[in-house]
C-alpha cells in the first residue's frame, strides 16, 4: 500500500512539474525550432497584453503543428484559444477542408486571434465559439451543433 504522504509528489507519476532547462539548452531548444513568421508576430503581440503567460511557447507550438500533421488531424477542438497561437499552429497542419473548433470566453482574445488566423491564411478553417467551452462541447456531443461558424 502507498500511503499518501508529503513525499507523494516527487513519486507521483501525474506530477506535471516543467522540466528544468538552463538558459544554454533552452537557447538551443529555440534556436532548431522552426516558427513561422505569422506565430513570431504574434508572439510578439501577445506579450504585452495582460495575460501574456497563457500562450504556449514557440516549442510547443511546433509539437502541436507536428502531433496534428502527424496524426493527419481533419478537425481539432481547442478549448481556450486566447490571442490564437496554438489554433493558428494547428490551422497550419490542417488540410485545406479541415477544421478547427475554437473556444473561449473572451471576444477581446477572438478579435486578436481573427486576424492572425486571417494574416495564416486559415481563417476559412476555424469554426468560432464564444461562450462557456462545456456547454459547448456538450451541443457538440449532442448533434446539436452545426459547425457552421455563428
């Protein structure tokens, strides 16, 4: 039996603690990741709005770029799309009749987010939803959803 204990989140294999980089590795890390000149905009842009930690970095966009090309992903769901750096990475790997379903509660986000999708060249493949993402997605489970953008 494991008893549940202060040690318990150095074992614990659900523990999401970041991996350690120094500044060396990490340079190297950014340095042979490839980001497009659109997501470097708008990095850029994101990091001087209030909330700017919530975008993912330029690596793990790549990972989302590569995970959706790889798995030849036609639609994807993102649940809290902010100023749109990841949907726009996704977007990217989408074939040209995919599409992406984007979530979030912020109009603000989505008027960023619209014009680097526009600025991608993907806007014709996000389907926007602004609102609650669970009932969101629990019109989408339903049937109820027509995925037609309003």
């Amino acid at each position: 039996h494991h008893r549940r204990g202060e040690d318990e989140e150095e074992s614990d294999p659900w523990n999401k603690t970041p991996i350690a980089m120094d500044a060396r590795l990490y340079a190297y890390l950014l340095k042979h990741t490839r980001e497009p000149e659109v997501l470097r905009a708008l990095r850029v842009e994101t990091a001087a709005l209030r909330g700017s930690q919530m975008q993912v970095p330029p690596e793990q966009g790549a990972l989302l770029f590569t995970l959706c090309a790889m798995l030849r992903a036609t639609h994807v769901v993102e649940i809290g799309t902010f100023t749109g750096y990841s949907s726009v990475a996704m977007a990217l790997a989408l074939p040209h009749d995919g599409t992406l379903t984007a979530c979030d509660v912020s109009e603000p986000s989505f008027e960023v987010a619209r014009a680097y999708w526009e600025r991608a060249g993907v806007r014709g493949k996000i389907v926007e939803r602004l609102g609650d993402a669970q009932a969101t997605l629990d019109a989408m489970l339903a049937g109820d959803d027509d995925d037609d953008g309003d």
